[in-house]
C-alpha cells in the first residue's frame, strides 16, 4: 500500500471518528440550569435508547466513557419518592442499561452497578433488570449470583427466586454453607442471614465503603422491625 493510498485511507475515517466523540461528549454531559434564587443546579442526562446502535463502532469506548461518568454520582437519584427511595428505572439505571448493553461481557456494572441500585438508591425495579442481565451474561459468577440472590429476597420479597440463585452460586464456587441458607430462607431469620452473609462478603472485598453503610443501615432497619 502506497503512503498516499494510506493517508486517503486514513482520512476518510476522521469524519466518522470526530462525530463518535462529539456524540460521547453530547452523552456524558451534564445540564446546568439556574433556580430562581440563581443557585446552580446540576442534572446528569442518561443516554438515549439504543445507544448501542448510534456508537459509529466505538462501543467499548463509548461503554468505558458512560462507567467513568456513572460511578461520580452512584448515589444521585434523579426522582426520589421517599427517603433514600428512588423511584424505578432512574437515571442510574439507564446508564447501566446503556454500558451493559454498549459492552455486555463488562462485569463490574452488573456487579458494582445493580448492587448501588438496589441498596444506594433503592430502584427496585431497575435493580432487577440489571441483576438478571448480569446472571444472564455471567451465569457462573457466584458474587454476582450471590448479590442477586440478596434483591430478590430482601427487595423483591420472592423467596423462591433468591432460594435458586443460591445454589447457583453455590454450584459455581461460592461458600458450602449458601445451601443450607437457601434451605432457611423460607423462615424469619432467612432475611437477616443473607443481608449480613453479604455485608460480611463485601468487607472482605473491599467493596464501596458508601454501599457497605447504606447496607449496614438497612440491617439495622431489618433488626429493628424482626424485635
């Protein structure tokens, strides 16, 4: 290939890749607007719908720019409906939902980012969707398995489910014991034992240190409303 033929080649690319970064820049950013008494209000804009298909091929960049600014507000709850109550498919969700659909084998978002909207902000439903996409994509991933088994005990009040999320994590190399808490979980103490199995597993991991207070907080809760 000649140097000409290489740099007309090359050339042809730019428009391409200059309009990927302008979209990534339009995505990420954040509005500003002014309140009456002229106070700077900040609102992070999620992403649109099939993010993935406007990417111009830069999906896993794309994916890595919407993680880094996702994890600066892991908390923000864009409608909240209650104390610390978030309401469903927050912009915390959409932002997951667009990374793991920009880069479905990227583990952290599914690990990290339904674990923040379950116990952070409480988006339920949003949580869920995450968690079942991550067990989907990373079915012998027993932390993942583990964590999903916490929601749909704790949040989502299905028994059942959280029941067969532990033995699939304990089939794919979680603690032994994960079978006899699946066998107990049909019993008052069921919900108190996963919630502290898994703060235990989070301390040990060196997890968010805001997640691991938020979890802390909501055990006492469980204690509180168990006397």
């Amino acid at each position: 290939m000649t140097t000409s033929v290489f740099i007309n080649r090359s050339i042809q690319k730019i428009p391409s890749l200059v309009l990927g970064i302008f979209a990534i820049g339009l995505i990420v950013s954040t509005s500003v607007r002014f309140s009456a008494t002229r106070k700077i209000e900040r609102k992070p804009i999620a992403p649109p719908p099939y993010i993935e298909r406007m990417s111009f091929g830069f999906q896993e960049v794309t994916a890595d720019v919407l993680w880094i600014r996702t994890i600066q507000d892991f908390d923000y709850c864009d409608q909240r409906i209650a104390a610390k109550i978030c309401a469903n498919n927050s912009w915390l969700y959409k932002m997951l939902d667009a990374v793991t659909n920009l880069s479905p084998h990227f583990r952290t978002p599914y690990a990290a980012g339904a674990l923040a909207l379950t116990v952070l902000i409480s988006d339920i439903e949003g949580a869920t969707k995450i968690f079942d996409k991550g067990v989907k994509e990373f079915p012998q991933d027993w932390p993942i398995l583990y964590r999903a088994a916490y929601h749909y005990l704790y949040e989502v009040k299905d028994k059942k489910r959280a029941a067969e999320l532990l033995i699939q994590a304990g089939q794919n190399g979680a603690p032994p014991w994960v079978f006899s808490l699946a066998g107990r979980l049909y019993s008052d103490s069921g919900h108190l034992d996963l919630a502290q199995s898994l703060l235990a597993e989070m301390k040990r991991t060196n997890q968010d240190p805001v997640i691991i207070q938020r979890l802390e907080d909501k055990i006492e809760s469980l204690k509180s409303s168990a006397q």
